[in-house]
C-alpha cells in the first residue's frame, strides 16, 4: 500500500489471503473501516431559490438520494440495511483475511478512523 489506501484500499488489500503479508510505505494512510453514502439534503435551499425537483422515476426508491428531497422513514430503512449488511461484510473480509485480528478486534478498530502506517501495523 502507498500513499492513501483507506477503506477500499484496505478491502482489496484482503484480497492477498489470510496467510499473506500486507506492505505499507511509512507514510501510508489506511484502515478507514467502515461505509458511508455520502447524501446531502438541499431541499431548503432549493425551495429559497425557486428550483424543484420533478422526477421522472420508474419506483419509489429511484430518487431515494437525491437532495432535493429528504429521506423518508422508507427510505432510510432501505439504505441502513445496504448499510449495515456492507458494514458486516466488510467485517467479516477482514475476519477471514487477517489472522492477526479476530472479529472483535476488528469491530473495536472499525470506527472509519484512519491509521498511519505504523499505528496500523501495531494494531494488527
């Protein structure tokens, strides 16, 4: 790893199997684990400006992101469950990929915070 290899970059690093070493330059930022979906909600802003959002959607989820309107109770449901079942796949790639840590640990490092290199290597 070089450079910035956070969260994705961590996740295709588990590709390498259980009983490989992961190399970092000294200045390699990575960990980050976690998952998010950027959303910005603009709906007020929009209305101030005179501009509004119409639509043309084949279902109710397809414009679930869009900041010209906010989440509904629905819609939110749908994305905590996209969430939350990345979230757990992504721990358990590492569960499965890295022996130096079991599934608590990883639970316990997996706050999104990103790590230098050499804090990440001490944590593993």
């Amino acid at each position: 790893m070089s450079s910035l290899a956070a969260s994705g970059g961590y996740f295709v690093a588990m590709g390498a199997g259980p009983k490989s070493k992961i190399f970092a330059e000294p200045t390699t930022w990575t960990g980050s684990i976690g998952v998010i979906i950027p959303h910005y909600e603009v709906s007020d802003a929009a209305t101030k400006l005179g501009i509004r959002a119409a639509p043309l959607k084949t279902g109710e989820f397809k414009d679930s992101l869009s900041p010209f309107r906010e989440l509904t109770p629905r819609d939110k449901e749908v994305w905590d469950n996209i969430l939350n079942q990345s979230f757990e796949l992504f721990l358990e790639v590492i569960d499965e990929n890295r022996d130096t840590l079991d599934m608590a640990k990883t639970r316990a490092l997996a706050t999104g915070q990103v790590y230098t290199a050499k804090d990440a290597k001490h944590l593993a």
